[in-house]
C-alpha cells in the first residue's frame, strides 16, 4: 500500500451509505409497532417511551435480554432472514411474561461483518413481527458493521425488551402450593434452545441439508427448523386479566429440568404426565435418530410445551377454556405435589 494513499472508512470494510440505506429500509416496518407512547422517531440517539401507569398502585419494571443462539445457522444456510427477528423478540418477552409484566418496547441489537441493507431490512422486518406480536413498541437498536469479525454472510442478532406490572401482581411462584394444576401451552416447534444438538444429529451424524424434504415431518428440514418460536403475550395477558396465576414458566434453555425449578419452593414439585400432550413430530424425530435418551431430550428442548401456567386447581379448566377461546393449544399437563422439583410420569 502507498503510504501517502488516502483511506476511508470504506476501505477499511465498513459502508456508511449501505448503513443509512439499511436504515430507510427498516423504517415501514419499525412504525407499525409504534403506538401513542412513543415519542422520538427512529435515529434518535435513545428511544423515548411514555408511561401510561395511572392505575398502578407501585409500577415495577421487568426486563430481559437475550440471542437467538445457532438457529442462525438455519437463516444463513437457507439464506431466509426475515423470520429469525421472531425469534429474538420471543426469547425476550416470554421471559418476562413469567413476572406478569405487561410489554412495552423492545431494542435489538445486529452485528455483521459486511453489511447489506436488504438483509439488514429482512432481519428487522421478522423483529417487527414479533414485536407485533409481543405487543412492544420497536423504539430503537443498533446495527453494527465489524469487518473480519463475521464469516461472510453472517450476523448475530439479540434483544433487549421491557414491561411494567404493579408490584403486588408480580408472579414469582412463591404462592404455587401442592395440589396446584399445571397447564401446558403448546410450543410451535424447538423454538430457539437445543440447535448446537440438533445440528449434530441433522447435519453432522446424518448428513442432511436444509432443502431436504423428510416425509416424518411433511417438510423440507429448513422449514421445520426454522419455525418461528411462539410469542405467549395475548395468550398470558388474557388470562391474567381473569384469574390469579401462582407461576408461570417459560421453556427455554435448559427444558424442563432447569426452568421448572426456577417457581417452585424446596420441598414441592412439578409432577407432569408426559404422555397429556401432543408433541410436534420433530421431538420424535431427533430421539430416534440422534438415539437419544428421554429425560436429555427434556433437559434440552421444550417438547412440544413453550410456557407452563401454574393455577389453583378450581380454575384450572376455566383458564384452559380461556386460552382455547384465544386460539392456543392447551392441556392439563400435571399438577403440584411433595417433593424435589420435576417429577415426570
């Protein structure tokens, strides 16, 4: 290189016209999540969001943050990017929904080795979708271009979202007690937790592709796989707004064995029948052919269950009605007895 030649930051991989392209792009689909509480338009240097706590006695913010983790890696084979966004804002604001909390926006985060507006735009696309969804305004992110840090063609992607419920309706589980039933709500799939399994029993012992049509599943792969993780805020608003709910669960990294445990108090558990619900083919698909063994298939994945509600059992069939009505798969799945965390049956 001459040493006299001037650089720009384009030489050095980085377009700022591709990144203010990118951003006009996202622009339609990041205002239809907006309502009346957002306040600054999108490239404010922070997200301005107003408070609408009038009838709460002691407001409490909830947050919660997280990726999507290697389902990326289905996006960037299939090169299909404009659902993966779902996904962050569903690992985000089911976690919260656990608190009782009601969501109120969401922030995402992508970082690319090179950048690509149209990609860029797919990706924050499928976050406003989910946004919708998770019923949070999109009010601001980032988008980061870090040349030789990513392959080509690839990203990561995560979130930031936040709710609010009055203090005295948070949900802890603290008022689970035995005798208490659990409701099971049907996941769409895997969701976003157990890839780095199931890229190794799909691609690495089997030797599949994305674009392989497998009759199991009445599918090509890529589609199963890349399945948008389900989004409980409708689901979980509706029913709160009817009947106390003791705990609630999200089945994310970890399955059953690590998230149950996380509402209940030493000396009681979680009894569940297994066989109460209709699992999604994929579940008996990866046992068989990873050869693996039940409980590490539910220490892994959600198995067909993305949230657990845990009510007093003179409700319970009332709240099973409820989510019906709204369009959810619902089962009674166990119920609360003596003893160390999760029983399964």
């Amino acid at each position: 290189m001459n040493q006299n030649e001037k650089l720009t930051y384009k030489d050095a991989g980085v377009d700022t016209k591709e990144g203010e392209k990118a951003v006009e792009l996202m622009k339609p689909h990041v205002k239809k999540t907006w309502n009346e509480n957002v306040l600054a338009g999108l490239g404010s240097f922070g997200g301005l969001f107003k408070l609408d706590i009038k009838d709460m006695k002691e407001p409490v913010l909830v947050s919660g943050t997280d990726g999507v983790g290697t389902k990326l890696k289905i996006a960037f084979l299939m090169d299909k990017h404009d659902t993966i966004g779902i996904d962050c804002v569903a690992m985000c604001v089911n976690d919260i929904l656990c608190q009782g909390a009601k969501p109120l926006f969401f922030l995402d985060y992508i970082a690319t080795g090179r950048l690509k507006a149209e990609k860029a735009a797919e990706i924050v696309k499928g976050i406003a979708d989910g946004c919708v969804m998770g019923k949070s305004a999109l009010i601001g992110g980032e988008t980061a271009e870090m040349p030789e840090f990513y392959g080509d063609g690839e990203y990561d992607i995560a979130g930031f979202s936040v709710g609010v419920v009055d203090k005295e309706k948070v949900i802890t589980g603290d008022k689970i007690s035995v005798g208490d039933k659990i409701i099971g709500i049907a996941s769409s799939g895997i969701h976003s937790n157990g890839y780095s399994l199931v890229r190794k029993i799909l691609f690495d012992k089997m030797g599949l592709k994305v674009d392989d049509y497998i009759d199991e599943l009445d599918s090509t792969l890529g589609e199963t796989l890349l399945t948008p993780t389900k989004i409980y805020a409708n689901a979980c608003e509706t029913v709160l707004e009817k009947y106390p709910v003791n705990g609630i669960v999200h089945i994310t990294g970890g399955g059953f064995f690590e998230n149950v445990p996380r509402v209940l108090a030493d000396g009681i558990a979680a009894e569940i029948t297994v066989s109460s619900w209709e699992r999604p083919q994929i579940f008996s698909y990866l046992k068989e052919k990873g050869n693996v063994d039940e409980i590490e298939m539910f220490k892994t994945f959600n198995m067909g269950i993305g949230m657990m509600m845990f009510v007093d059992k003179n409700i319970a069939e009332d709240v099973l009605k409820t989510l019906e009505d709204v369009g959810e798969k619902a089962y009674l799945i166990g119920e609360v007895v003596k003893g160390d965390k999760v029983i399964l049956k």
